[in-house]
C-alpha cells in the first residue's frame, strides 16, 4: 500500500474525542465504561448540477462521480474512540462510463451538554456529466457520459447545534456507547459555517459546445462561496422495544459571500442562500449488539442570476458492533461489624 494512502486512512480515520455528558438514565442507557467493538460500510457522494437555458434542449447538467463503497473498523472506551476505513472497490459504477473518482474525507463531533458540534473537509477529484449524448452527436448510448478527470470539488462544514431538550444526545441517536429507553422530541438551532466549490484544473466547468458567448460565466473554470446562518428545526427520537428509530428535520438560511473565475478573472457577490438540514437514522439495539442505519444530507447552492450551481452531499453507512459486559470488581466488599 502506497505511503501516501496510509496516510491518508489514518488521518481520515482519526475522529474527535468526543464527551458524554450525565443524562436521566429513565431516558438513556449508557455504556461508556465498556469496550465496544464495530464495524461499518457504506459511501459517501457529492453530485452537483449546473442549470442554465443552455439552448431549447438543455437547460440542466448532471454531473455524477463513480462513488466508491468504504468499509470501517472501531473501537471505543471512555472518552476514546478509533475508526480505520478503506475502500473496497475501484468504483460502484462502470468505470468506462464514469471514470475513477478519488475521495478523501476527515471529520470529527464533540457533544457538551445541550451542544453537538461536528466539522467535515471533503474532497473529491474526477467526474462524469451525465446523458451527454443528447447534445452531443459524438458520444453514444455505449459511451454516453463525457468523464472529467480534473473536475473537483471541495467543502467544509462546521455545524454546531443546540438542542433545547437535555436528553437529546448524538451519542445515544447513533447508539454505539449509549441508546434510548424512551421519546425524545425537541426544537433545535443550528449554526452553521461552510465553505465549498467546484474547479476545472485543466479547461472550464460547462463544456465548450454549451458555452455562451454572450454570458462569460457559462465560461467558468472556477466557482467558490463561504457562507454562514442559522438553521433552526425539530428533532425526534423513540424506541419500541429493541428497535430505535430518529431524525430531524430543519431549514433556514444563509449570508453567501460567492464568486466565479473567468481568464483568471475573479468577480464576487453577496447575497442569502437557503439551508435545509435532514437526517434519518434507525435500527436494532439491546445491551450487547447494534445494528443501525444512517444517513446524512446537506444540499449547498450559488446563483449567479440565471446561472445555477447546487452541489448535494450525502452519505449512507451502515454499522453494526458489539458492547463487551463491564468487568466486576473482584475486590471483596467489607462487612460492618
């Protein structure tokens, strides 16, 4: 395995410490003080696409990466935890028709109290617009996808939530180290901070035959915001014997500061952006083992009048472990005269 890959598995793998705080045990079971061993699989993805009434047929590009399955192995105790992941696979999709896309992630959350802060640096190098021979006579439904390998895109997210709620707790919703007994629900605010983009390192975002000549952004090798709001939502989580299920639902809006590059050229922007934050997650848990299914969605957009960019992160795991029982002392206990 090359150095730079291991590198990258480990850096990738590394999360936060991360604090449990005390909560009504009626409400949540917390298994912090023993070793709980799991495993996950799963992928992330970040397509985008580009709208602009490019001519009578096309008036949307989809442009999709050949995402790539990763599995995981963990381990935690106390206030520590450890995951390692690596890929399975080459590429879930045909590689003739979407290229390889290279994927690095690094991420990490810290609850405190009523507050669960989680930052992630996504990248993401190669991509394929999708259908590109309905306005391009060169390619056919064999090879229908143009592949770019140089396409990029990047994102940094930095979130910090605060539920109202005490009891609503992220290490009980993903329910490795801790699950429910009983209903949660509760209003939530969420601050967020991102900063994303798309960049074309060899030639321009759109293709050359959708450009327009009267409209130089069509023309863009570069396009790039940082943004910051407020998100406020509803969170609820419940357990019906083994089986836990949660989610929440949120949407607000942001101060976008945007900007696209032509020529080397660079013009920029202020203006407000809308957020929505979803995210599902539920499964099997008791005592000993979990089994759970998680996801996560963020939907990021710049508009440069009628040219649109919106990029949509999401990813899918499931994971599934076992908590060892907590040893017993053997110290003998001391009797009272």
């Amino acid at each position: 395995m090359p150095l730079s890959l291991i590198w990258k598995v480990l850096a990738s793998s590394f999360l936060c410490f991360s604090c449990f705080a005390q909560t009504d045990e009626g409400r949540i079971v917390n298994y912090k003080d023993q070793v709980v061993l799991y495993s996950d699989i799963g992928f992330s993805s970040a397509p985008f696409t580009v709208r602009y009434p490019f001519n009578d047929s096309v008036s949307r590009l989809n442009y999709k990466i050949n995402y790539r399955p990763f599995i995981g192995i963990a381990g935690a105790y106390k206030w520590f935890s450890l995951r390692v992941s690596f890929p399975i696979m080459k590429g879930w999709r045909s590689i003739d028709k979407y290229g390889v896309s290279k994927q690095f992630t690094l991420g990490g959350d810290y609850t405190y109290k009523k507050t669960y802060l989680d930052g992630e640096y996504q990248t993401i190098r190669g991509y394929a617009i999708k259908n590109t021979e309905k306005w391009d006579s060169t390619y056919t439904q064999e090879k229908p996808n143009k592949i770019m390998p140089e396409l990029i895109t990047n994102n940094v997210a930095i979130n910090v939530w605060y539920f109202h709620d005490k009891d609503f707790k992220m290490s009980a919703l993903h329910g490795k180290r801790a699950h429910y007994n009983k209903q949660v629900h509760t209003w939530y605010v969420k601050g967020t901070f991102n900063l994303f983009g798309i960049k074309n390192e060899t030639g321009e975002i759109i293709p050359a035959e959708l450009q327009q000549v009267t409209n130089s952004k069509t023309a863009t090798s570069r396009v790039h915001a940082l943004d910051f709001g407020v998100v406020p939502g509803y969170a609820y989580v419940n357990k019906v014997k083994s089986w836990q299920f949660s989610g929440w639902f949120g949407f607000g809006g942001v101060l976008q500061s945007k900007f696209y590059e032509v020529n080397g050229n660079t013009r920029g922007f202020l203006g407000l952006a809308p957020r929505y934050d979803i995210r599902v997650m539920g499964g099997y848990t008791n005592p000993k083992v979990f089994f759970f299914l998680l996801t996560d969605f963020d939907n990021k957009s710049m508009r440069f009048e009628d040219l649109v960019f919106r990029q949509y992160f999401y990813s899918i795991r499931l994971v599934g472990g076992y908590r060892f029982p907590k040893k017993e002392s053997n110290k003998p206990k001391k009797v009272k005269d």
